[in-house]
C-alpha cells in the first residue's frame, strides 16, 4: 500500500504529510486541528475526483494509509486526532508549505474548469466525428441513453452484420474484410468512429419552434436563431424592434382575399 511522505523529527517519532505535494520541503511541520482538518477534506473530495493529477495521488494515497474514504460521507466522522497513530509514535499532520499548495480553491477550480472544457472537446469531436450535432449530443449524457428510431436501428443491424461477417472469416488465411465506412461507422483517416443516425437533429414540425431574444440586431443580423433556420419571427420570440416579420405570407394572404373579393362582386353583377 502507498504511502504520503514522511520525515523523521528524531529517531522516535514519524512525522507523516497527509498533503505532501512539496518534496524536500524544510517548512514548519504541523499538527491538524479541527480547522484545518475540515479544509483538508473539503479540499482532498475534490482533489481524488481530478484523475492524473499529482494531488488526486497524493489524496488518494493519504486516504488508504489514514484508513479515510474521501467519497464517503463517514469522512466527516474522522478524529483528526488520530489516537491509534499516537500509539504508534506518528504524527500525522502536514507542513505547511505542503497546506498552501494542496489546499489553494483557486488551484483546484483551475483543475476543475480544465476538465470541463476537456470533455466538452471531447463532446465536440464526438459531435463532428459522428455527425450528430453538438446540441442533441450534449442534450444526453450518454449515448446510450439518446431516444431510439429506426435509423439508428438500422446502423446497429450493419455494424452487427459487419462484425458477424469478420468473425466468420477469422479462420480464413487471406480474409477479404471490406472497409467499415457506410455500415454503421465513419471512416476519416486513420480515425473510425461510430455513425448513429443519418436523421436530423428534430423534426422539421420541432424546428418550427424557434425562438430568439434578439435586443440590439432587430433579427436581421447573424446570431438571430430565426433567421439562421430560415423561419420569420413569432409571439414565441422576446426580440426588440424585429424586422424579421412574415410579410410576405401577408402580402400573399391579402392578395388572395382581394381576388375572393373581385369573384364575390362578379358574381353579384
């Protein structure tokens, strides 16, 4: 089992670093108190769930040696004492070097945000790659979750049918095995990603729900959601002084009744 750093105040007793993300630091070393405890684990839950980075090791590796689940609830219950340790001649505490660099929010809401533009890039390349556009495929979490039809059942029976066809040619000496691109997959490159779906991202009838909140652009600028999809302006839309109106539907309407007009009055002639 891994353990956080240590160092030695004399030959008796073990001084061991719960956050020891400074190597060959000589800064003051100290005992937890229950203020420092609770930042320590505040900071230690968020830092275990940040993958790759030398903190979540450090945190994870401090959790086994304490005997601390920082996903748990029951880490609140800790003794930030630790009297078994006493027993032992280790003091568990931190330097306080250490402290400053693994308790920094600022540090840890960098952390954050970086894996969150990640996987949103990741969302995107998976959007680009897949041809489903970026708004359905953030709309779930999971692929597997996205509502079926019968275009996506489609490209599950050709991915199936493919892989059936390969394994079956697993003991041929020279299979001919053709390329997956159109049979459920999308070859780029080098690059093979799965192909969901051929449909649009909605329903046309959806799409005609469009709204915008244009204030400044009178909806006849690029950014007008309306006007990007074709679609005039409704009462659904918050827009300011909107030019984007149906105004040709009304003047056709109009001359449509003029014409109902001229028959109604020929005929009473």
């Amino acid at each position: 089992m891994a353990a956080p750093t240590t160092a030695s105040s004399d030959s008796e007793t073990k001084h061991v670093c719960a956050m020891h993300v400074v190597p060959g630091t000589t800064s003051d070393f100290l005992r937890f108190s229950e203020k420092s405890w609770s930042k320590y684990i505040s900071c230690a839950e968020r830092w275990v769930k940040l993958v790759d980075r030398e903190e979540h090791k450090v945190a994870q590796n401090a959790g086994e040696v304490l005997g601390v689940e920082f996903d748990s609830s029951a880490v609140r219950t800790v003794d930030y004492r630790f009297p078994d340790a006493e027993s032992k001649n280790m003091h568990i505490g931190f330097h306080s070097d250490c402290r400053r660099r693994f308790c920094d929010v600022s540090k840890i809401d960098l952390a954050e945000q970086g894996v969150e533009r990640a996987a949103q890039k990741r969302t995107a390349t998976a959007s680009t790659s897949t041809g489903i556009p970026s708004s359905r495929w953030a709309s779930t979490e999971k692929t597997e979750a996205m509502p079926p039809n019968q275009d996506s059942l489609k490209q599950h029976i050709m991915r199936a049918n493919y892989q059936a066809a390969v394994y079956k040619s697993a003991l041929d000496l020279f299979p001919d095995i053709p390329s997956p691109h159109g049979r459920g997959w999308i070859v780029d490159g080098e690059s093979i990603a799965i192909h969901w779906t051929d449909l649009a991202p909605a329903p046309d009838s959806i799409l005609e729900f469009v709204h915008c909140d244009c204030k400044k652009t009178k909806c006849i600028q690029g950014g007008c959601s309306c006007l990007e999809k074709g679609l005039p302006c409704t009462d659904l839309c918050k827009c300011v002084s909107c030019e984007n109106t149906p105004q040709e539907c009304l003047t056709n309407d109009g001359d449509d009744n003029d014409e109902d007009d001229d028959s109604d009055s020929e005929s009473e002639d």
